[in-house]
C-alpha cells in the first residue's frame, strides 16, 4: 500500500504545518501498518528521514495511490485495538523487541520491510 501526503498535521499540535523535516506534501510513502484504538487511527509509513522503522502519522494526511495489501498482512484485534501489518510484526512484544535489538526482531523487520518495498506479494 502506498499513500501521498496531501497535508502535514503536527504530531504534537495537531494543527496544519506547512513542512516538516520528516515528510512533505506530494510525497509517496509506503504504509508499513495501521494502528487503531478507541482514541487514535494512525499509519506508519517511511518517510522522508529514512530511519527505520518509519514513523506515524494521522490518516487524515493521506490519499491513497495503491491500495494492494500483501498477502502477508494480517489483522489483529485486541483490547480495543486493532492492527494490519506484516504478519512477522504481530507475534507479542515484536516492537519491544525491535527497540531492544533483539537479532530475530531486527531480521523480521528486515524481511517484512524488504518484501513490502519489493513488491515480492504481487
């Protein structure tokens, strides 16, 4: 799936900027996944910095410009909350251990990332 950013809302104002270092009106981003909750809807998208592993952002910034979904996502409900992503990225504590460095974390991340950015799903 990718999107483009049509406007930026600041992450911590959540009012209408003009630029941000991190992403810009026109870009196309990939969508890594899509979180939801009782009080959020956010994607995480690899943005303009290049840092792993992307960063979040309010929907309401984007078009979509593919809709295709790999077959690799899955959804998952939870306490309220949902997530669509890799299904490599659903096991529990996955991001705590990403963030933690752990090698099998860092490897799935790899390989979910490089199959999205491949098109290998299509």
């Amino acid at each position: 799936m990718r999107v483009k950013c049509t406007r930026i809302i600041d992450p911590q104002s959540d009012e209408t900027i003009a630029t941000h270092p991190a992403i810009h009106v026109g870009g196309v981003y990939p969508v890594l996944e899509m979180m939801t909750g009782p009080d959020y809807w956010m994607i995480r998208v690899l943005d303009d910095s290049g840092n792993d592993p992307g960063s979040f952002w309010d929907p309401a910034m984007f078009e979509t410009v593919d809709a295709h979904l790999p077959s690799s996502w899955t959804l998952v409900l939870e306490n309220g909350r949902m997530r669509l992503a890799h299904a490599l990225w659903q096991r529990p504590n996955f991001w705590n251990d990403y963030f933690d460095n752990d090698p099998r974390a860092l490897a799935d991340f790899r390989a979910a990332k490089h199959e999205l950015l491949d098109g290998t799903d299509r």
